[in-house]
C-alpha cells in the first residue's frame, strides 16, 4: 500500500470532521488492492481477515467515506462500484468480463455549451463509455 495515498485519505479524513476508525482503515486498504470493487467483493474479501465483520458495516463505512469525498461510487448495472482516487477521470465499461477501467483524464475532451451551466449547475461530469475492453476482444479473436 502506497503510504503517501494512505497518508493523504487519512488527512482529507481528519480535516472533513470524519474518524480514522479500523473499520475505515481497512476498507481504504482494500480499495487500493482491488480495482473497482463492489461492496459485496469488499466484504468477500476482507472475510479471512475480519471474520465478525458484516456486510452492512462495510455497506455503511462505504457510505460515510462517500459522504467525506474520499470514496466515490459508480453505479453499475444496479450495483454499485468504488474507488479511492484524487482526480475525476471517465471510465470504460466492458460488456464482457464487466471489469469497470479508468480512462485518464483528457483522453476524453467534452464541450458544454455555457448555457448548460447556467442551466443546470453540474457538479460534475461522468463518462462511461461501453464496449468491448483489448483482453476480451483478444479472447474473442483467439488470440493470446
């Protein structure tokens, strides 16, 4: 685990009125093991380590990080995903293997007109493209 990330969550943590709890803690450190995980592939996960830990503790610690802007949640097909990460970028949803990937940020250039700010005051823009990602059209194609 990377100790500066760990390091800057648990300050963002701190300095938004949140708890640096276990629970918290150990959620964070499996978020930056696995890539975009459910909350079920969490609990799975953490299951050998943390044996009395339940699903809706997970479900919820998920949540409070949510709502002190170090988690976000990506809703996928009915299910949410999460990750940790400091700059909003796009992903691409493959329709296969239903791995969710990060597109880096300007790989994807947006135009808005300005009038669709006054309108509608976003927040923020997210972009999921949908396809095909370069292992499962290898796969398909027979190739290794």
């Amino acid at each position: 685990m990377d100790g500066s990330i760990i390091d800057t969550v648990i300050a963002r943590i701190k300095e938004r009125g949140g708890r640096v709890t276990v629970q918290r803690l150990a959620i964070i450190n499996v978020l930056m093991r696995l890539d975009h995980p459910t909350a079920e592939e969490i609990y799975q996960f953490m299951q050998d380590e943390f044996p009395t830990l339940s699903f809706t503790t997970v479900y919820n610690t998920l949540k409070s990080l949510k709502e002190l802007g170090v988690v976000h949640e990506h809703y996928q097909d009915e299910r949410s995903r999460f990750e940790i990460t400091e700059e909003p970028h796009h992903h691409f949803h493959c329709v296969v293997c239903d791995k969710l990937i990060d597109i880096e940020p300007g790989r994807i250039l947006l135009h808005m007109e300005p009038e669709v700010e006054t309108e509608y005051s976003p927040l923020e823009t997210k972009v999921v493209l949908e396809g095909i990602c370069k292992e499962c059209r290898k796969q398909e194609s027979g190739q290794s």
